[in-house]
C-alpha cells in the first residue's frame, strides 16, 4: 500500500532546549537541570510527525550549509522524508530556536531565528509546485514569511489539495489567507491573538471559531491542550477530548505532532472528526516524552492508544 503524500511548507531550526524550574530574570544566572540540541522548526517537526505516522512527507524549506542544515538533512533522511523541496541557502545561516522546559510542569517558552527559512519565497514555493500538486494535504504555518505560506495555499487550492494553515507563531496577516483555508489549527493562545476573544471555555473556543469562518476558512480546529481540540464548521461543532496522559514530559511538540498527525490522516482518507482524534492521540503520545522532533510516535503507536481509547 503506497503511503499518503503530505507537503509540508515551513521552516527547520536547530532546538537548543534548557532544563530549569523557571526562567531568569533580567540580568540574572540560574543553573540548569539539561541541555539537549536537536531537529526543531514546526515545518520540520510536523513533517517528522506526518512520515511516522505513515505518510510520503514532502518538506519546502530553505536551510544553511553549516552544521545546523546537515543536522536537518539527517533528521530527514532517518525518516524517509522528501527533501526535493529544500534550497540550499549560501548566504544565511541556518536557523535556530532556544527553548526553556520548566522541569516543574513541563510548560515551554521558545524564541525561534527563523534562519535561512526567513527568506523562504514564493518563487521556493512555486518551483515546488509539482510536490505540491500531487499531494494529498498541504500544511504550513507562519514562521516562514506570510505571503510565502499565502503562495503555497493558493497553489494547493488550485490544485484540489487540502489545504491547512497553522497559524503559529500569530502575526497578523489579513483575510485572504483564510479563504484559502480548509482547515485553520490555531491552540488557545493562538486563537485569542488573532481574533481577540479570550479562550477558557469551549463556548469561547467556539466564538474564536466562528470569526475564523466569518475570514473566510472552511473549518477552524482550536486545539485545547489537556481539553482535546473543538472542530467548528458549516458541518456542525464537534469537541473532542484528549487522551489521558500518565505523566506530561514536555508539552513543546504537542502542536506539532497534532498538525502532523491530523494531515496524515485527512491525506488517507480519514473523516474529519476521525482525523482529529487521530491528531490528538498523536499529541498525547509526544508529550510523555522529552524533545520536539524525537518525541514525536510512530504509527504503531498511535494505533495502540487509538484502540484502547
């Protein structure tokens, strides 16, 4: 059985991520409890997580020749990832993401230098318009340039693929983007940023929704964190609840395995609802365990928690 291809348009940066029960404050030195450099950027990360759960993963970035970008290629290659789409930047570096992990809760706080991918176009995109064609779902985000994720779902759109828009980090972009959208993947915080309800509550979730329908995008999928995700469309309004967790690790992937697991599974045909829940086992799964791009499971997996939840 041929695997489902997903592209995926965004950026890949080296995570250097900090272990400590809290962050520093201005001017001050704390110690840390660990230190590990690794595969990051939630293009890539969500890539990874799309090609272990079983898809033809597609990656459309831009990366240095240093040793950032040869840590890139080798996270690609150990999953079997296309890598057709990746310009080879001469001029800028790649990039690079520090990353606190507090050890008391697991929460994470990221400041991410897009690197070589800042410079990601929409000529990148267009050139890479035939992986895009002739693939089943399209899912970028917003820490590549925003006219260059606007090209690459206008591209899809043209060409009867599924589009998704993650829009992480929230900047501003105005209402043509969503109109592109079948599917818009912002968490909470996300969600109060960009249209500026305040979401606590699944009525609130459902508000947030509704203003990203009225912009224009077909389906807004609001995930909650330990609350699962809401789905809100034209169909109807369908919550679903996470997975139980024994113990959270580190929440950094768990929007990343999410979107990644979520496209696998639109790409194989799954139903929408399906696909969520599938995204969200996903999620649970990568939270149990320390890291970005290494936390995210594998199929076999996530068919296991699936079965038992």
């Amino acid at each position: 059985m041929s695997k489902a291809p997903v592209a995926i348009l965004g950026i890949f940066v080296a995570d250097l991520a900090f272990r400590a029960p809290r962050m520093p404050l201005m001017g001050e030195t704390i110690l840390g409890h660990g230190f590990k450099a690794g595969p990051g950027g939630k293009g890539s990360n969500q890539a990874i997580a799309a090609a272990r759960a079983g898809a033809d993963a597609r990656m459309i970035t831009r990366i240095g020749r240093d040793a950032f970008g040869d840590m890139a290629r080798a996270a690609w290659a150990a999953d079997s990832i296309d890598i057709s789409g990746v310009v080879s930047d001469d001029s800028l570096p790649t990039g690079a993401a520090f990353i606190f992990v507090s050890t008391e809760t697991g929460d994470n706080a990221i400041i991410v230098e897009s690197g070589a991918a800042a410079a990601l176009s929409p000529a990148d995109v267009i050139a890479a318009e035939g992986a895009i064609a002739s693939s089943r779902v399209l899912l970028t985000q917003f820490e590549q340039p925003v006219e260059t994720a606007r090209v690459g779902l206008g591209v899809a759109r043209r060409h009867g693929v599924i589009t998704i828009l993650n829009p992480a980090p929230a900047v501003p972009s105005d209402g043509e983007i969503y109109r592109l959208c079948d599917y818009v993947t912002p968490n909470e915080t996300e969600a109060a940023s960009l249209t500026g309800v305040r979401v606590e509550t699944l009525d609130d979730a459902r508000a947030a929704a509704g203003i990203f329908i009225a912009r224009g995008a077909r389906n807004a999928l609001i995930t909650l964190g330990e609350k699962g995700a809401l789905l809100h469309g034209a169909s109807g309004s369908l919550h679903v609840p996470a997975f139980p967790v024994a113990q959270v690790v580190d929440t950094t992937g768990a929007g990343d395995a999410f979107n990644g697991g979520f496209a696998l599974a639109l790409a194989e045909g799954m139903s929408a609802p399906d696909a969520v829940r599938f995204g969200c086992a996903t999620a649970a799964l990568s939270v149990q365990k320390p890291g970005t791009a290494p936390s995210m499971p594998r199929r076999g997996e996530i068919e296991a928690l699936l079965r038992r939840g």
